[in-house]
C-alpha cells in the first residue's frame, strides 16, 4: 500500500476501503452479541440453506472475475458468498451432530454429515474456485473429534501421501512402488503372523484394485483434467521444475521478499519489495509477505506465534463448551481458522503451491474479513453462554 | 492419545514448522538476498533493442525507426533543482512542471515514470548536456516508426504507449513503453519488439552512479526485434488507394496458389505517420470522432453485408454437388421468380421475357430466376426444409463463410451463414421453407460476408475447390514462414470438377454478360459482377439508400495468379464502378500498368462524394421527421 496520501484517511486507496469495512464490522459485531444463543442454533438450517442458494444462485446472477464466477456485484461493491457460507455449513453440521439421534460411528450419520459438508463444497468448486472450496473438506476432521472411526482419517492420510507420491513420480513408479510395498507387507503377514490368506483373499484383490484406480484416477485428473497451470504450480511446489519468471513467479517473488526481511525487517512501510509492487495480490493472498519483509523474522513468527496461541485457545474454549453444538460449532470456526492459516502462509512461505485463499483479518476484502468476523463472534456469544445446558 | 490431543498437537506442529521455515527463508539462506530488486542502491536501466523493420513482398521498405527520447523521473531521487532554466529546456511552465511531479509521485516514488515524453531532437540535443545537473531524471531512449510511404495504414497499424491494464496482465512491459496497438504491429509485436536487454547500476551514498552492480553479472544484452516481410505488393496498394480515392469501400486481393494476401484497401485511409509521436493521441481522436468516414474502420476486413449476385456462383456449385441440375439444366425466365401464393411474393429479374438460360447464361446474364429455382431444388431435395437448410449451411461454410477465416491481423468479422437453428429461432412456430428464405438465392436475404470472404470464395473458384488461409506474413527475418495453418491446403464440400463450368461462366460474364465493357485485350480475366442493396435503420425503420457496388475476379482463367474483391459503398451497378476498378487492378499486377488510359483516368478522379452526402442528408432529414 502506497504511501502517499493527501489525507490520513483516504477512502480511495484500499487501506482507507478496509478500515471502512473494519469499521462497520463493529457494528456487525454488536449485533451478533447481542443476539441470543438459542437463536443461533435453532435457525442454523435456515442459514444453511441461505448459504447453499446463494452459492447456488452465482451461476444464474453471478459475476465472473479472473475466470471464476465468486461474487455478486451490486453497484460499486461485490460480495463473495462462498466466504459466508462457511458459517451457515459450521452451524448445520453443529445442529446435525447435536441432535440425540445422530451416531458418528453409524453409517447413515456418516453420510448425512458429509453431504451437509460437499453440497456447498461441491457448488464452490464449480464456480470453479477449488482453493476456497478446501477448507470445507476439513471439516471432516471434525467429525473424527466428535466420534468418527479413525480409520477414515488414516485413510484420508493415506490417500494424500499416495496422491503427491503419485504426482511426483507418475503413474508407473507409484504402481510399482504401492504394489512392492504391499505384496512385501502380505507376505510378511501371511508367513508369520498366520493372516488367513485363504478367507480373505478377495479383501486383498479389492485392495490391490481400489489402490490401482486410486492412482491411476489421480494421474489421469492430473493430466488430462488440470489445466496447465495447475500443473506447473504443482510441479514447482515438488521441485520438479523450475521457472521463476513464469507460473512460479508469485511464489519465487513471495520468497524474495520474505527472505529480504532478514532478522528485524525494514521497518513499517519501508519495504522497497512491497512498495515496488513486487509480489502480485501482495495485498489479498500473498499479504503475509510483506509482514515478512517489513518486520523480519522477530516479527512475522510473533504473527505465527499470536495465529497458533489465537488457535488453541479456540480448541480449549470449545472443550469447555456444555453444549455439544457450541463445542461441535467451536471446533468448526477453529478448523476453519487453522486451515485458513495452514495453507494461506504455507504458499507464502513456499511450502504449498499457490491455492488462492485469504489470510483471516489480513488480507484485503470486505467478504472475507465479515465471514471471519460473524463466524468469530457467534462462537463468543456461544461461549458466554456455555454454563447453561440447552 | 485422546482426540482432543491430536488438535493441539497439529496446531503446534504447524506452528513450529512454519517458524523453521521463516528462519530458513530470512536468517540463514543467501539464495534469497543478493537481488539487484533488494538494493535499493541500484539503479535499473533498460536497453530497448531496435523495433524491427517491414517490408512488402519485393523488399519495399514500409516501416522504418526514428529516434525518440522520453525524459524520466525518479522522484524519491529528485533534489531541489532550478526549476526555471529546467522548464524552459523543456518547453513546459511551472505549472506543467509540478502536475507531472505530482502524478509521478502518486505512481510511485521508486519505480521510473515517464515525466515528459517524446523530445524533439532539438530539445534533446541541449538537454543532454545539462542532465547532470538534474539529479533524479534521465533521458530514455526509443524508437518511433516512420513511414516512408504514405500507405497502407490499415494493414501496418501502429504503435503506441502500453496502458496500465495491460501492464497488469503481461508483467515484461513497463509504464511508458511501447506496443503494437493495431494491424501488424499489434499481431507480431512479440517478433518486432526483441527483448530489451536490462543493466543494473551500482550507486553509492551520494546517490552517483559508479559502475555496474556486482560486476554487471545480472545485466542481460537486449536481443534485436525481427523484420518482417509482407505478402502485400505495396505498388498494387499504392494504386487500389490511389483508385479509391474519394469513394468508401474495400479492396482485398489474394494469391490463389499461396493464400497471400497482395493488396488490401480500405477508404477512407490516413497517412500512418499521422499516428506517431506527440500529436498521435490528438490525431487518433480526430480520426476515431469521425463517424461519417470512419477511416480507423478496415472495410476490407469489417464491413458485412449481402453478398449480392457474386453469390450466386456458390449456388451454382452446391446444385451440381447436389446433383439437382446438370449444366445443361435450363429454366424459363418471365422477367422473374414466382415464389409464393401473395401478389407481392414476386422476385424480380431483368432478363427479357421468355429467356431460356442454362448454366453458363444464368451466370454470364446473372439470371435471378435460374438462381431462385437452383435454390428452391437444393432445399426440396431434402424430406424437411430443415436437414435441406443444414445441408446448403455446410457446403457454405465449407467456402470460409459465416465464421473467422483465422487470418493474422487482429481485427475480423464473423459475417453470417443462416442454418435450420437461425430460421427455427426466427420463426419459432415453425412454417418456413425454401420459398421463405428464397432471397438467400441472389445473395440478399440473412446472408452477410466480408470482402475478405469474398476474395477468399474467389480464390477457392480459381483454385477449383481449396483454399489457403489468407495471411499478411512471408518471411521473418528474412526466413519463409513454417505456420502449419497458412500451409494446409482445405478443401471445399464441392468435388473439382463441378467448378469448370462455372469457371467457363464467370469467364463469359466479360466476354458476353454483364462485364462486357470492362474486358481487357490480351488477359482472361473471370469475374461477377453483383450489386448489394444498402439499407439504413431510421429509428425502427428500414431505409432503402443506393446500391452498393460489387464485383469478384480472377486471372488468368488457366494458373490464376490474383484473385480480387472489390466493394464500393452507394456505387450502385457492379459494373459502373467495382468492375472497372477490379480490372485495372487485374492489369496493373500481371502487365505493370493498364491499356485503358481513359477509364484509369475516369476511375481515378470520380467521385461518390455526392452520393454520400445525399445518404447522410437524407438520414438526418428522417430523424428529425420523428422528433
């Protein structure tokens, strides 16, 4: 953000449109307080259902920018729906999960809970904005929490380390090395731990084929469904290639303005890189650079630091929670803030490829900073009501 | 491990490992620091490489470069100056001085901007000397085109500032920099434009330049933009301008055997070297407000309409394909074409009455009638006017028409080839047949075209059947163009033989038909005349105006080596003014110069200036009527 103004409070530059928004988010707030906890929890499927027609109604009303259609465009300002549906699915699946009759370890709860989760997820990738529809699947962790069976969690585990492995080595090796590894491990079991091959043989046939189209189904959405770009940003992410002036470009540039930051930064404002416009959408996704670079290494792992404490207190407050919609909801905003964080300063940093989503109460953008206000302060609210069981 | 556990244990371990990772980046890595971008003790100047030139197809110098030079400023480097002997080397008052200042500061105060652009050399003679004294500007050199000729301005384009918008989406440009804006300029600006070299200047704490940063090891050399030779023979565009003058129209004429594109004219024109330096902006607004001539308007390429009779020849083809008549297949012109039941439902056609025509008089006497009823019988062949519709649709198309020919200028229209869809939306309960879109028979009717798609249909009747894709481009740097899509022959939906006849035709409309006075002694030349009606919607209204005059050639009839369209707005006859001008075209490429000295004279000083004021009059008349 330049320096130069002619006013402190220049409502035409972007940081004079954020304070605006910071401003009314007050009052956002005092709303959102002053509302009742019951309120909440009892219209949650109303708010669910407000979130999925509005991301639903983008195809019909919606404006496309950058090759996405995310916003709504009302005269001179845009909203992004997909940053407010985050709160409507957190309150659905808090109410779900609370309700006497659902049993996370029961197949039918199971798939219920999902599709509260995929149906906007779904929507958001359509648009197509597959970054911001993520966090969503996330959310799933939360349902470990609240009694899913750990295997579908080591599997979701397994499933990623096969998916980079799969990227980064292609099809053919992935087949060998997974298959090696397998026939190795069943010999083992069979020879020596008296696995009853002869009972259960058909398992490992399914085994071995869910694994072969597992891989064979990433390769092939890599190649032929991914867009070229999508491609590079992950082949530069895995180290695979290297370009620096063209895809990888955001990245390489984040990086150098980061790492140009030393030890203590270059003071506020006086970042040469941020000032020189150096790191595209250095005021949205890639803010976090120039926290890097103005305040150094001291200054930008206090952010990280402030972010993980601001992380675990959430955790804690929503285990204090009587309440199982309060705590299911609590663990929801906290997902939501984690992922955000994980994956936001990650592609920053360089250790993720570039996925496009905001960096909470950061980055430019009055949608996302409101999402990220309400989802916060319902859960406040939520908290100064924990003492009562409803 | 309880599960409430695995969280903070997650959230922690993110934590940790992104902080190794900061420590990584900013306390323990080099590879991140020594930038050029990071010092802010470095100056960074560019070397633009020399724009490269363009030729015409006999090595014609078009496009040439004259220096430029941009004064730049730093403005976080600007030290208190005298600002009166400053502006008066550059000819701005001090007013003028401190808004370009300021503008510059709100750009940015580190990144160059451009604070007065384009010196005359006078000024820059004695600026240059004085520089040093004004600390935080320099001079910028670069090149401005020149023109020799003062022709085709439509084809060359030219160049211009890069606007912001752009710089955002293509990070190489910077602000002030130039870029092709329009025609071949803006198609190859990759190829002309080289890469500039970059060269980054250590300074020390008095903010003077000491040498090279680091040894110049991060200096790049600038690599020389690529002349490009043309396809156009700029002798035989000189000529069609010169034909031209003081009507509105288009010629395009292409080379059968290659898809060349020799001559493309479009009037009114302008002399590009009205589109160079300071006074560009000023002559580019005068020339863009001017809606009555609208000279920044490639006809050539942009204007659609009706086709008119040269249509008819695509008939022609598509019923002997079709096998609904034979060449000897002859119909009974009554002065014209009964298509419906209603009183009106009449197509008029000069023929006498009781003319007997076959294939070669229908086309040489331009017969509507015949038309008309090839047409009706390729569409009835088909059990539904629908798949009869579709059918004639793809053989069309097959011609190029009713979509972009994929040429290499940046500017086209589609033109329009009706199918079953286009009429089923226009009559959505249904009920239309042949007898409903019978104009598309004569050219008129949903048709449009180009004129480019005209000569290109030419060039396809020439070549008996294929066609390549019309393109301006011969060589770069001096080397053949490999472009696989100007190289690909493609083929029509008509089988070679069906075309003689028609080419024995189009070669009888001079020697006996419609074109009989324009014939030249000694060159076979095939042609058709046509005449494409001119409407004008007045406020809901259609408004009929003059004709305009059209006319397709090729020659000679045998190994065709130029294939043209000419197109005259309010010329009304085919043959009073497109057809004469098509010919001495024709005769100016293949024998250098013409034998009609009279009609070349007539050609060249006539005028339609009249016609055109008449139209304009009229309109304006109609719309005040309404008020």
């Amino acid at each position: 953000m330049s320096e130069t103004h002619h006013e402190i409070l220049d409502f035409s530059s972007l940081y004079g449109k954020q304070l605006q928004w910071i401003g009314l988010s007050f009052l956002l707030i005092i709303i959102i307080i002053s509302i009742d906890s019951k309120f909440y929890e009892r219209l949650s499927g109303v708010f669910y259902i407000i979130s999925v027609l509005s991301l639903a109604g983008l195809f019909i009303f919606g404006a496309s920018i950058n090759g996405a259609t995310s916003w709504y465009n009302f005269g001179g300002f845009s909203i992004q729906p997909s940053e407010f549906a985050k709160v409507g699915t957190a309150l659905a699946l808090a109410n779900f999960i609370n309700e006497p009759s659902s049993d996370l370890s029961n197949f039918k709860s199971q798939l219920k809970a999902f599709l509260i989760i995929l149906l906007p997820a779904a929507l958001i990738v359509l648009q197509p904005d597959p970054g911001s529809a993520l966090i969503y699947f996330f959310l799933l962790v939360i349902l470990y929490r609240e009694g899913l069976p750990a295997y579908y969690l080591v599997i979701v585990f397994l499933a990623v380390v096969l998916f980079i492995m799969t990227l980064y080595t292609g099809f053919i090796t992935s087949i060998l090395i997974i298959y090696g590894i397998l026939t190795l491990f069943f010999a083992y079991i069979i020879n020596y731990k008296k696995f009853p091959f002869k009972r259960e043989w058909y398992k490992i046939i399914i085994l071995y084929t869910v694994v072969g189209l597992f891989i064979f189904s990433v390769d092939y959405v890599f190649n032929h469904v991914f867009d070229q770009r999508h491609r590079n940003r992950f082949s530069i992410v895995l180290g695979k290639t290297s370009d620096t002036k063209g895809i990888g470009y955001n990245t390489h540039q984040s990086m150098i303005t980061i790492g140009s930051g030393g030890l203590t930064g270059k003071g506020f404002l006086e970042g040469d890189r941020t000032q020189g416009n150096f790191v595209p959408e250095q005021h949205t996704d890639y803010i976090f650079s120039t926290v890097g670079e103005e305040w150094g290494f001291l200054g930008s792992s206090a952010v990280i630091i402030i972010f993980v404490a601001f992380l675990l207190r959430l955790i804690q407050i929503s285990e204090r929670q009587k309440s199982t919609f309060s705590r299911v909801f609590g663990y929801s905003v906290a997902a939501i803030f984690f992922f955000h964080f994980m994956i936001n300063i990650g592609m920053v940093i360089g250790l993720l490829p570039t996925i496009g989503i905001p960096l909470p109460f950061f980055s430019y953008g009055g949608s996302s900073l409101w999402g990220f206000t309400i989802l916060l302060f319902i859960f406040i609210r939520l908290d100064a009501d924990r003492t009562y069981v409803w | 491990m309880e599960r409430k556990h695995i969280a903070y244990a997650s959230i922690l371990l993110i934590g940790i490992l992104f902080i190794f990772r900061l420590f990584y980046l900013q306390v323990i890595t080099t590879k991140y620091k020594p930038s050029p971008f990071h010092n802010s003790a470095v100056t960074i100047k560019y070397d633009y490489p020399e724009r490269g030139f363009i030729y015409d197809r006999n090595n014609t110098l078009l496009v040439a470069n004259q220096p430029s030079y941009d004064v730049m400023i730093i403005p976080r480097d600007v030290k208190p100056l005298d600002t009166l002997e400053f502006c008066s080397l550059l000819k701005i008052s001090k007013d003028d001085f401190i808004k370009r200042y300021q503008k510059a500061k709100n750009y940015s105060p580190r990144i160059p901007s451009v604070f007065l652009a384009q010196l005359s050399k006078n000024s820059y003679a004695y600026l240059q000397e004085k520089m040093y004294k004004y600390k935080g500007f320099y001079i910028q050199k670069r090149s401005l085109r020149e023109y020799p000729i003062k022709s085709a301005a439509n084809v060359l384009g030219y160049i211009g500032e890069v606007n912001n918008e752009f710089i955002k989406k293509n990070r190489y440009y910077k602000q002030g920099e130039l870029i092709g804006i329009q025609g071949v300029e803006k198609e190859y600006e990759k190829e002309l434009r080289g890469i500039k070299g970059v060269k980054y200047i250590q300074r020390n704490r008095f903010n003077k330049e000491i040498g090279p940063y680091k040894g110049g090891i991060y200096d790049t050399l600038a690599t020389l933009g690529k002349d490009l030779t043309l396809t156009l023979d700029s002798k035989l565009e000189q000529y069609g301008e010169a034909l031209m003058a003081h009507k509105r129209g288009g010629i395009v004429a292409i080379e059968p055997a290659t898809g060349e594109i020799l001559a493309l004219v479009s009037t009114p024109t302008y002399d590009p070297n009205l589109m160079v330096g300071r006074e560009r902006s000023k002559n580019f607004t005068k020339l863009y407000n001017d809606e009555v001539n609208m000279p920044l308007v490639d006809r050539g390429l942009l204007s659609q309409y009706p086709p008119g009779s040269p249509f008819k020849i695509i008939n022609a083809l598509i019923g002997l394909q079709e096998r609904v008549i034979f060449p000897e297949t002859t119909f009974y012109c009554y002065g014209g074409f009964r298509y419906g039941r209603g009183k009106n439902a009449f197509m008029k056609c000069h023929c006498h009455y009781g003319t007997a025509n076959n294939l070669n008089r229908g086309i040489y006497e331009s017969c509507n009638t015949y038309f008309a009823n090839v047409y009706k019988r390729i569409i009835e062949k088909y059990p539904t006017p629908s798949e009869g519709m579709d059918t004639w649709s793809k053989h069309v198309k097959s011609f190029g028409l009713g979509n972009f020919l994929g040429y290499d200028l940046p500017t086209g229209k589609k033109g329009l080839v009706p199918d079953a869809d286009f009429y089923n939306r226009y009559y959505p309960n249904g009920g239309w047949r042949a007898s409903t879109t019978i104009s598309n028979a004569i050219g008129q009717g949903e048709i449009l075209v180009t004129p480019i798609q005209l000569a290109n249909m030419t060039a396809i009747v020439a070549n008996r059947g294929f066609y390549y894709t019309p393109h301006i481009i011969k060589k770069i740097n001096n080397e053949p163009i490999h472009i696989e899509a100007f190289t690909t022959k493609k083929h029509t939906t008509i089988k070679p033989e069906y075309f003689e006849p028609i080419v024995q035709g189009m070669f009888d409309v001079f020697e006996k038909g419609t074109a009989v006075y324009s014939r030249v002694k000694g060159l076979e030349i095939c042609g058709k005349t046509g005449t494409a009606e001119n409407f004008a919607s007045v406020n809901g209204k259609r408004v009929q105006f003059t004709d305009h005059s059209v006319f397709i050639a090729f020659a000679p009839k045998d190994n065709p080596k130029i294939a043209i369209a000419v197109y005259i707005e309010n010329g009304y006859w085919g043959s009073r003014w497109a057809g004469p001008i098509a010919t001495l075209m024709i005769e100016n490429y293949l024998n250098g110069g013409t034998s009609r000295p009279a009609l070349e004279k007539r050609m060249l000083e006539g005028s339609l200036q009249d016609e055109y004021d008449k139209q304009l009059l009229t309109l304006q008349a109609l719309a005040e009527k309404e008020d």
